[in-house]
C-alpha cells in the first residue's frame, strides 16, 4: 500500500482511495463470511461520522465501545476519529461498577454495545450520568436504539462536512482513553495520541519486523479494546491485508484452517493449549509413530533457529518436518509465516518447538502506554534470541535502572492518565522516563529480557528475593500443569497453587488404573497428588535452591476473569487470589 503523508491514524483509509482491497474487514456470522471491501468500509465510516455531526458531536468528545470484535467495531473507531473526537474502548467482561467509574471518568457521551446483555449493563451503569446521549447495539435489540440509526443519518450528506473536524486533528491530539485493567484499584485512563500509535506501527514497519502483502488474510482474536490488537489492525491496514475476525475463542482452531492466514496475535496461553493438544494426541499413539513422535517433540525443545545445524541434524529435521510438523502447519492453515505473542512471557521451550515446525514465534513486550509495542523479535532473517523479547523499536529509548527496572521514552509514550496527574508523575518521571513496573535486562546489548514485576517480588523469611513469574514459568514447563501462582511472602519457602491440565491428568490417571467421579475427586487421589509433586521437583532442579517449590496445593478449578482472579488481559490477581485461597495457603506453613 502506497502512504503518503501519514500523521493520523484516519490518515491510513487514503490508501484506499487508489487501491481498493475487495476484502478488508471480514465476520462470521450465522455460518457465513460478511465482508466489508474497503471502499464500502469508508463508506460506512463517513456515514456514521455524518450522524456524528447531525448529533451535535464534535472535536474532544468522548465514545464508549464495548464490543467483542467486529467490523462495527473499527467503523465506529474511524468515524469518532473524523470528527476529532476521542475513543474509550472498554472490556465487555468487567463489572457495572466499572463500567460506571469509566464513564464517568472519560465524560463518554455516546456508547456502543455488542448486544444485550452489554446494553443492559452500560444501560445501569450510566443511568446517574446525565451527559451520555444515548446507547447504540451493534446487534438489532428491539428495546434498544441501533448504530445503524446514525449511520442513516449520515446517508446522503456531503463528505466536506466532515473536512472542518478532521482537518483540525493534530498528529499530537488525544486519538484514544484506554483503560488499564490493572490487578489492584481503579483503572487508570491512559492517554494516546494519534503519533504515539503511529510511531509504534512506522517503526515496525521500518524495522522489517512483518514481512506482509496486500491482500493476504490475517486473522484476529484478541480484544481490539486492547491495545495490542488495536495497533496490530492499524499494521494491517497499512499493508493492506484482509483482516478476519474469529466467531468467538472457541471457534480459532477452525476459523484457522477456513481462514489459512499468514499471520495473526496471540498470548502465550493459547499457544500453551494447542501444545498440550499436540502433546495429548501425540501420548494416543503407539508403536515406532509414538517414537517418531516424541522424537520430533526432543529435537524441537532444544532447536534455536539462529544457530545453524549440522549435517545430522538437517537429515533429521527434514525428516520430522516432512512426518511431524507438517500435520502442524496444516492445522494452522497451512500459511503462517508469523504469529506474535504478547501480554504475558513466553516459556523459550514453546518458541523452539513452534520454530521447529516451521512455525516462527515473534515474541514481544510492550504496554498499553508504549502504544505498545517496546520490542520484538525480528523473524526473516530470525535476529532474536531464545528467552528474550526481541530488539528495541527505534521510536523508544530503552535503559534499565539501578534496581533493574525497564525505563523507557520515546515517541510512542503516552501523554499520561487522565484526570490523574499524581499517577502520571509517579509513572514519567523529570527526565521523562516512563518507568514500566518490569525487572529486566539487555543481553549481549540488545536483546531484551524480562525477568518478573517489580511489584510481585517477595522476600522469603531468610531474607532472599523471589521472582514468581519465573519460577511459574518453569512450572508451567510441566505438560501437566495449565495454571499456577506461587506464594511464600515472609515464609520460609516458596509454595504453590496449581491447577492440573486435566486432559493429560486423566489420561496419565487412566493409565495407571485410577477412577474418579470429578476433577474435584481426582486431585484428592495420593498417586495424582504423588504425581504432581514428582512434577514440580523435575521443574525445579535449574531453579535456584532458595527459589524452589516446596509444597503445593492442587484446585480442581481455572483462574478466571468472571471469578476476579485475573485481568482481562489473563494476568494474576495475585492479592484476591490470595485472599481466596488463604485458608489452604496458610496450613503449608504450620
């Protein structure tokens, strides 16, 4: 795609004035694609941004969207953008107290809702807020007002009528409030403007991170009111590539292989679940498959793609990609040429394997200030390193501090937190360094490296510092283990709450003979909690001594968001779930 001058995000749909893309926008419904070419996208987006006006909405104004993702979705995003008005993208799975706090924080006027569920939701939580104009539905609600009413507004009405607001926009003007989950206290508003998102996505494109073309499919699943797949949609706009929506997170493996994308975003989690289905299906066979198997399964835990193999190695790796991994590449679709993960750290064994199988890993790390991306891996030619998180995006400075703290400034850095000016001096300090809240390191002088939150450390009673993401991530390497949190404040040991991978559990279980009525049931049994001790001693053994795992305590249940136990970015709530389970927690120590 040919881009001109590009100081605001809306600058992106010229492109599509002399390149049309017949399929842009793209989502299932009802068994079927629905798809937006880019010429009706704007189309749209023009429309909605005509009602706007007709509303008597204009420059400043805030719009709540609190949706799962969807074309609707990004039409509202554009539309709100060409009338320099202001985004507040909110997570459709938080509490109406929330939603009310967020509302009220921002001044949000209008908002928009999936379905109807979420429009008696936002209907409750802003019904003591006299400024919000009206609720919209996405989906036709007979009890609710739909966005398509603006939209037929719009229709008909002159273009330039839009040209006095977005030519006003400024590239340093506020273009979204995003609002951090965060694991404790109120969401914070941060505060992004057009050249802090489009900072991030020039410099990727600059630093030839994505090799992507027009016309391409990608797919996408994470939230886009988050700011990871927010920016990754404007990096595919850029390239002009077909974007298509997952139906929901259940659907992905399908949607894949309907799709057959070449790229997409995800978080380590789901890269951990399509392991243990691999590793599930993988423990089913028998005879020399299973060897063949297992034996592609070791080669890909130690491959590193930036050291070159020897003659032995290349016969084996051709055979195992041939027999093994292409089953791999084939349930992704056949395509991938890259998937980057992000929000959380990924275990370096998953990044050899999936490299392996002819799958490229791109892990990154950012946040939602850093609009957000602060490094990444670089994947044709592989320039990464196992473990770490990639190169510094040229449009930031990166130091570490002396007790070890990621710092960074630059261009994508947000403005602050809105209406809070003792939380952005506590985050930007006098020189302007954005302290991120993460331990970390560079290695070998670029590669960066997250080590643990500086606010989850804790200091065991013998005086030694504990960092429990590492120490997770190790016991996360068990095939056994889904879910972990580990504990030991003040004590004299690190201990752990573990929640089994059930599927290869029962398996193992069945194996030996074991019966069990619920999952509830089977982690009362003393072989399975035999087993899973075994487990966490393996996991252990590179650990460093005074940060091992000692006891444990199994939960027949996940860490969820609808329970509070963790963000809508599947982080820890570490402090409630604490609290919940401090019962069980406690008697480790006595």
């Amino acid at each position: 795609m040919k881009h001109q001058q590009l100081e605001r995000v809306f600058d992106l749909l010229k492109a599509y004035e002399h390149q049309e893309i017949p399929i842009l926008f793209n989502k299932k419904s009802n068994g079927s694609w629905q798809s937006y070419s880019s010429s009706s996208f704007v189309q749209s987006v023009h429309e909605l941004a005509l009602g706007f006006l007709e509303l008597g909405l204009g420059i400043g104004d805030k719009i709540a969207i609190i949706s799962n993702n969807r074309t609707e979705w990004n039409i509202v995003d554009f539309a709100v953008q060409l009338i320099g008005g202001v985004t507040v993208p909110i997570y459709p799975t938080i509490t109406i107290e929330d939603y009310t706090y967020i509302f009220s924080d921002s001044g949000s006027q209008l908002i928009f809702v999936e379905n109807e569920d979420l429009f008696y939701k936002a209907n409750e939580a802003s019904k003591s807020l006299d400024f919000v104009k009206g609720i919209y539905t996405f989906d036709s609600i007979p009890a609710a007002k739909n966005w398509k009413e603006i939209e037929n507004l719009g229709k008909g009405k002159n273009v330039k009528n839009l040209e006095p607001f977005h030519s006003k926009v400024k590239s340093t003007d506020l273009l979204t409030l995003i609002y951090t989950s965060g694991t404790t206290g109120r969401p914070k508003g941060v505060m992004l403007t057009h050249h802090n998102i489009l900072s991030n996505v020039k410099s990727v494109v600059r630093g030839e991170y994505f090799d992507l073309k027009v016309g391409e499919n990608v797919l996408s699943f994470l939230p886009l009111c988050h700011i990871y797949e927010r920016t990754d949609i404007y990096l595919y706009m850029y390239y002009g590539v077909s974007i298509f929506y997952a139906e929901s997170m259940e659907t992905i493996a399908d949607n894949i292989k309907e799709v057959q994308p070449v790229a997409f975003a995800t978080v380590p989690r789901l890269l951990e679940k399509v392991y243990d289905k691999i590793l599930a299906k993988g423990n089913e066979l028998t005879g020399i498959k299973r060897k063949l198997f297992f034996a592609a399964i070791d080669f890909g835990l130690k491959y590193d793609p930036m050291q070159k193999l020897g003659i032995l190695e290349r016969i084996k790796y051709a055979v195992f990609s041939k027999l093994i991994f292409s089953k791999w590449r084939e349930a992704l679709g056949g395509n991938v040429r890259s998937i980057t993960s992000g929000s959380a750290a990924l275990q370096p064994r998953l990044s050899r394997v999936f490299w392996a199988a002819g799958v490229p890993i791109s892990e990154g790390y950012g946040l939602t200030e850093t609009s957000p991306v602060i490094s990444v891996c670089k994947i044709n030619p592989p320039d990464f390193k196992i473990g770490c998180v990639g190169t510094i995006l040229d449009c930031v400075q990166v130091k570490i501090a002396e007790d070890g703290e990621i710092c960074c400034k630059g261009d994508s850095v947000m403005v602050g937190y809105y209406n809070n000016p003792e939380a952005t001096a506590e985050a930007i300090d006098k020189e302007g360094w954005f302290h991120t809240g993460d331990i970390g390191e560079l290695v070998d002088g670029k590669y960066l490296k997250i080590t643990d939150r500086k606010k989850e450390i804790f200091k065991t009673s013998g005086g030694k510092y504990v960092a429990p993401q590492l120490v997770e991530n190790k016991l996360k390497e068990s095939a056994f283990i889904e879910q972990c949190m580990v504990v030991g404040e003040g004590q004299k040991f690190p201990s752990a709450l573990i929640i089994p991978e059930f599927s290869a559990l029962q398996f193992w279980a069945r194996q030996q003979g074991i019966h069990w009525e619920s999952n509830a049931d089977l982690i009362k049994n003393p072989k399975i909690v035999q087993k899973m001790e075994e487990e966490v001693r393996q996991t252990m053994i590179s650990v460093a001594k005074y940060e091992q795992v000692k006891k444990i305590v199994l939960l027949d249940k996940l860490f969820t968001i609808q329970d509070g136990e963790l963000t809508p970015t599947l982080k820890l709530k570490r402090k409630v779930i604490y609290n919940k389970f401090e019962s069980v927690i406690l008697p480790l120590y006595t």
